[in-house]
C-alpha cells in the first residue's frame, strides 16, 4: 500500500534562499492539500488542488509562496526568499473526491521540517 | 468561521486507566468531525470520523467519541490506556467537506 510520499524529509537553508518541497499523493485521489505546522501547534492550512486546479489559497500563503500540481498527480511547493519565520514542519495530504458537503478522509505525508538559519 | 477548541493541552494517565480528551467545536452547521493522532516523528493518522450517521463513533485502537449537538462537542474517550497510545492528538473539523481546521493538540502521556 503506497500512501503519501513527501521529498525531501529535512531541510536546512539560510534565509533569502529559495526551496522546493514535492509531494506525491495516493494515486487515485484527486485532491491533494498542504498545511503547516509549527511547533506547539496544530496544522494550518494552506493550499489545495482538485486535479491540475488550485482551488483555494490561506491568506498564511504570501506570495513568497508557489504551489504548482502541473498534471494533477504530484505537486510542489515552492518557497522563495525563505526567512527564519518560514522554519516549520509541511505536511502534505490527499484524498478523494467525497460527498459534496461532507468531510473526506485526508491521508497525511510524513512532512517536510524546515530550518531556515 | 468554524474552529475547534481543545480543552487540555497535556493529560497524563495511568496504564489501564480511562482516556478522556475534551474538544468543543463552534460551527454554524453540522459539521465533519475527526480525531487525528500523531506519534513522534510519524504522520497524522485518523482515529475515527463524525459525519452524522451516528453519534457515537468507533474508531481504531479501541477509541472512540460522541457528537453532541446540543454541548458542541466531540470527546474523545478510550476504556483502557496503553503506553503506545502516548501522542499527540488533534481534534478536527471540516466546515466544508475539504480544508481541514485543526485544535492546538493534546499531549496524552501514559504512565506506566
């Protein structure tokens, strides 16, 4: 059973410099989303995809923050001019497609920690 | 906006013990409910789901919670703890059946 894969598991970068975080979801599910974490706290939401189509943005997503799912299979967050408040734990989530209004089961990845020095 | 509250964030038990953790939720509907768990450096994992075919929910492990309306709440209660249900446990709800709103968390610790 192959769940939800998140490359890489630890990153470390100075401020100002740019990465990239990719996720591969569940592969029949069409909805993929990503939260953060920080420490102490529950996660927050970011973004999510229906196939190819972001559908809705966190205000937490400055525009620092890209999120690409080019062919609605796997997706990449990209964070640009990283500063030391960025240092959080990603987690990325899939799920299919439910009945509209009620609440599908996500399946979470492992995360991805950034520090940013 | 919906959001969850949970009401302690550490609560220690003894192995063999009952496990009680408190959620309230505000909602302006009826709203999909979750219990997730996460173990130390380990995904989130769901416990169980409220979607309102039943009030009492079973989940894993031998959790489970009640949905009531009436209290806003959503607790989550397990008969015996064991040291593996040491974590962290959130409480979650989805107002509109995608994005999901997580509580702060609560850390159950087991003594042995």
């Amino acid at each position: 059973d192959t769940g939800v894969s998140q490359n890489p598991r630890h990153k470390i970068t100075k401020r100002g410099q740019n990465v990239t975080f990719r996720c591969d979801p569940i592969s029949e599910h069409n909805r993929l989303y990503w939260y953060r974490q920080t420490l102490g706290q529950g996660p927050e939401f970011l973004t999510y995809f229906q196939n190819e189509a972001q559908l809705e943005k966190s205000r937490l997503l400055s525009d620092r923050f890209s999120a690409e799912r080019p062919k609605g299979s796997f997706s990449t967050l990209e964070i640009q001019r990283t500063e030391q408040g960025d240092s959080a734990m990603y987690l990325c989530a899939s799920s299919p497609e439910g009945i509209a209004g009620e609440g599908e089961t996500q399946y979470f990845g492992p995360g991805t920690r950034l520090l940013v020095l | 906006a919906q959001s969850v509250t949970q009401l302690d964030s550490h609560v220690s038990v003894s192995e063999g013990t009952p496990v009680l953790l408190r959620c309230n939720y505000s909602s302006s509907y009826s709203p999909s409910l979750f219990w997730y768990v996460q173990h130390p450096n380990k995904g989130l994992q769901l416990l169980l789901k409220y979607t309102s075919a039943a009030t009492l929910v079973k989940g894993i492990n031998g959790f489970e919670a009640e949905f009531k309306k009436s209290e806003t709440s959503f607790h989550l209660t397990k008969p015996s703890a064991h040291m593996s249900d040491a974590a962290e446990y959130f409480c979650v709800v989805s107002p509109y059946g995608n994005k999901l709103v997580f509580g702060a968390g609560t850390i159950l610790r087991v003594k042995s």
